[in-house]
C-alpha cells in the first residue's frame, strides 16, 4: 500500500521546463545585446551564470543546467565558439547531438541565431521574438500536462487494482499467493494476467505519450523567414536563407507550404510580408495549443480501452480466478 501510495503521488517533472530554459537564454541574450555587450561577451556571461532560470521548475545552477547538465554543457559549447568567433549555431547542433539529454528547444534557438547571423537582421529583436515563440511552447506543455494529469492518475490507479485483490484476498484468510504459485491453473492465471497488465501498462504509455506529443518548433519556418526578412534582405534570399537554416537545424519544422502562401498573399496585396508572416506563426502556435488540449480531453475516453480488454481481465485473472479456485480447493479438500 505504501508503493500504492507513492505512485499515485508522484509528480512528473514540468514539461515545459526544457523549453522555457531556452526561452528565458533568448530573453537574457536579447537583453544584454540590446544593452551593448558584445556577443561572445553576452554567452559567457550566461554561462558563467550561476543563478536558477527564471521559470525552470526553481532548478539552480549555470542557466543552461535548470534542466538537465546537457543544457549547461551545450550552453558552454555555444560560448566558446562565439568566444573563437565561431559559428554558435553549429557548436549548438554538435553539442546537442552529443548530449541528447539536452533540452529539444536548443535546435530552434541555434536556428533563429543562424538565420538573424547570416542575414544581418537584429539580434536582440529576433531572440525578443524567438522567446515568445517558446514561451508559447512551454505554456502549450504545462496545459497539456495539466490536462492529463487526471487520466494518468486514475489508469496507475486503475493498474494497481488486480495487485490490490491479490493482497486483499491475502488479508482475508484465502491462499491466493499459494494458488497462483503452487496450483498450475493459478500459474496460467498468474502468466496471463501479468502478461495483460504488462501490455495494458505499455499501452496506457503510449496514449499519454501521443495525447503529450508536441513541437517546439511550431510555426518557426514563418517565424525564421521573418527575422530574415526584418534585415532587408530581399524574399529570394530570406527565403533561401531560410530553407538552408531549417534543413540543417529543423528539417521536421514544417514543409514550406505556409511559407509559400503567405508569401503569395502578400505579393498580391502589397502588404508586408514580415507582419503577414509573424501573423501566421502565431496562428500556427494557437492551433497546436488547441490540437494538443483536445488530445488531453479525448484521452480519458481512450484509457478505457486498456482498461476493457487488459486492465479488467487482470483484475479478474489475479484477483478474482485465485479466490474463486483457493475457496473451491478448500471445500473439496473438507469433504468426507
């Protein structure tokens, strides 16, 4: 009952912790270059640092370990190669391949510094706007999370029921531990059943897994063309930038078609393209937020299928099969 009791108060970690670390560098790294510092300065800085992020779940440490230490250690990497006055969004990349621990919002953060970098827009001004973008992101995983903290809560609950009649028999006085055990219809039941709690465990996962899914670079295709774009550069060139920039650090940011008809819009109109194009990402990141709330909310209806067919034949294999068989055994073995 204690183990009972701790698994239905454990608590995950903030899903939105990664992300917002990322977040609150882009702020901090907009600050200090709006400020002056120099931008090999700016990173040292930040990873010199040795107080929490501001948001990051109260974690302490160099701002990139309010996460995880791969975070500080791609934070690290990032300063030196602007130190060496190399390019910090490859650092980035290598550094985060090498520690896959690391927050998954660093690839987007390395994009937007590559894209403002090589198209000369300003720095400050692309990472104010990068920081919105992940804050939306983080915000979108805290609701999800919160909207499914309920549903996972009651399928752990529900999971532990089968071990919770084993036991309960047990206090009874009923030799279910010696039937399941010792009797070889209690072993087919005890194989059975434990086979059904394990798939009804992995399957309960993975809905949570799927109803959890999201993106942090959602809607950045558009948000990178417009940082490119704020630096003057012409369509052609912020967009070839752009297409560069998201295959090397985002290749599954998105396919261009957003891109191309916002771009035609514009041309049509006359209007500015940049506006138009930040319009669409923020539209982009409202309809995931959306998408991944009605996730959340469909997923107490589908925990019910493991429920059904894994999670109630176990219950009736482990706990009911062996009281039934122990309660039999005894009264054939009393008979005359």
């Amino acid at each position: 009952m204690i183990a009972l009791t701790r698994l239905l108060r454990r608590r995950a970690a903030d899903p939105g912790a990664g992300v917002d670390a990322i977040a609150s560098i882009s702020e901090r790294l907009a600050v200090l270059l709006a400020a002056g510092v120099p931008a090999s300065s700016a990173w040292r800085h930040l990873s010199a640092q040795d107080d929490p992020v501001a948001g990051a779940s109260g974690a302490s440490g160099p701002v990139g370990a309010a996460v995880d230490s791969g975070d500080a250690r791609v934070l690290a990497a990032a300063a030196d190669a602007a130190s060496q006055g190399e390019s910090v969004a490859t650092a980035i990349a290598v550094a985060r391949a090498d520690h896959p621990e690391a927050s998954l919002a660093w690839p987007v953060l390395a994009a937007a510094w590559s894209v403002a970098a090589d198209s000369g827009a300003p720095l400050a001004a692309s990472l104010r706007s990068l920081a919105v973008v992940l804050r939306d992101e983080a915000q979108l995983r805290r609701d999800v999370g919160a909207a499914l903290a309920g549903p996972a809560a009651s399928a752990r609950l529900v999971t532990a029921l089968p071990l919770i009649a084993v036991v309960f028999g047990a206090t009874l006085g009923f030799d279910t531990v010696g039937v399941l055990v010792g009797n070889p219809i209690g072993l087919a039941c005890l194989v059975l059943g434990a086979l059904l709690l394990w798939g009804g465990a992995r399957w309960n996962r993975r809905l949570a897994r799927t109803a959890s899914a999201s993106q942090a670079d959602a809607g950045l295709e558009l948000e990178l063309l417009a940082i490119a774009m704020s630096s003057g550069a012409s369509i052609e060139r912020a967009r070839a930038l752009t297409r560069e920039t998201v295959r090397a650090h985002v290749p599954h940011s998105g396919d261009g078609r957003a891109v191309d008809e916002v771009v035609a819009l514009a041309g049509r109109a006359g209007a500015p393209v940049a506006e138009l194009l930040r319009a669409e990402s923020l539209r982009v990141r409202r309809a995931a937020r959306s998408a991944g709330a009605a996730r959340a909310a469909a997923l107490g209806v589908r925990l019910m299928l493991p429920l059904g067919l894994c999670v109630l034949p176990a219950f009736v294999l482990l706990g009911v099969a062996p009281l039934m068989i122990s309660v039999v055994t005894g009264t054939l073995g009393e008979a005359p």
